[in-house]
C-alpha cells in the first residue's frame, strides 16, 4: 500500500481520543477521512467499497482507541486497521471468486464436449465465436447455437449468484 502524506495529528488530541473524547475523535476524523478514503478507493475501485472501508476504520479506531501509542501517533494505527480491512476484503473476494469458479467448471462437466468446449474457450480464455469457429473447424453459426444451448444447460444446473457470474464474466469477456 501506499504512504499517506499528512500533516500529524498532535499529542492531545490522541491522549483524548483514547480518553473517550468524542470531539478528538470528530477532529480526527475530519482531519484523516478524505485522505484515507482516497487511499481506498485506489484499491477498491468502488466509491461504495472505499467509504465502507473507511467507515469499518474508524469504528475500529474507535473501540480499539486505548490500543494506539502515542509516541507513534493515531495515523499509522488507523492506516493499519485500513490496510487490514483493505487486505481481508481482497481475500473474501478472491476465495469467493475462486468458489463461483469451481461451481462454473463442475457444471461445465456435465455438459455435451463441445459445448463444453465451446464455453471453455469463451469463458476462460476470452475467444470470440470466429476464433472458435476457425479452431473447432465449424461454422460461426453452429458456435453461436451451441453456446445458446449450453448457457441454458449451465442455467438450469448452477445456482442463481453463479449463473449470474457466469453472464458478468461474459458480458465483460465480450466487451474487451
């Protein structure tokens, strides 16, 4: 991640925000909250995400406020707690990306081989229908159908959220 360019937040301040001072803590959170939001956002990529993140920050911050050190200053703690956050979401992310995965190529298997061939080559590595076509050695056409029948096939044996990830990932595979 990257460094966070602020001007430091003084002594006091942190010593009544671990205190229980809600005033040190709206001081804070004025002073940090664009900075660190931008800071998530870079990462996120969602304005939704990036406030959410910071949000969990600061509550965090605040039910862990008698954990900060003074000496190092509230900026590095909450800086931590967002890398943290910032971190864990990535992972639940990745492993729910990776299930959604597994759950598209089991249901893959129990189709016809070149349907599922067909949806392999434009599910996963992105081919357009002439690309498989001229691979497959058959008409753009029968890729076009045999890819209709199998998106049916997949619809009727995934569950909702992944057959709606199946769609996402092909909607964008069709727009790059």
């Amino acid at each position: 991640l990257i460094s966070l360019d602020m001007e430091k937040i003084d002594k006091e301040i942190v010593l009544l925000l671990i205190n229980g001072s809600h005033s040190a803590f709206s001081k804070i959170y004025v002073k940090c909250h664009r900075q660190f939001f931008l800071l998530a956002l870079r990462y996120l990529k969602s304005k939704e995400m990036a406030e959410d993140a910071v949000q969990y920050s600061f509550m965090r911050l605040w039910e862990t406020r008698t954990q900060i050190d003074v000496e190092q200053g509230v900026e590095p703690y909450l800086y931590g707690i967002l890398k943290n956050h910032l971190l864990n979401t990535y992972k639940f992310h990745q492993l729910t990306l990776e299930k959604k995965e597994e759950a598209i190529r089991k249901a893959l298997v129990l189709l016809p081989p070149q349907k599922r061939r067909i949806c392999q080559m434009k599910i996963f590595e992105g081919l357009s229908n002439a690309e498989i076509a001229q691979q497959l050695n058959i008409t753009v056409n029968t890729v076009k159908v045999s890819y209709y029948k199998a998106i049916l096939s997949l619809r009727e044996s995934l569950n909702e959220k992944d057959f709606i990830c199946i769609c996402m990932v092909l909607l964008s595979a069709s727009l790059s």
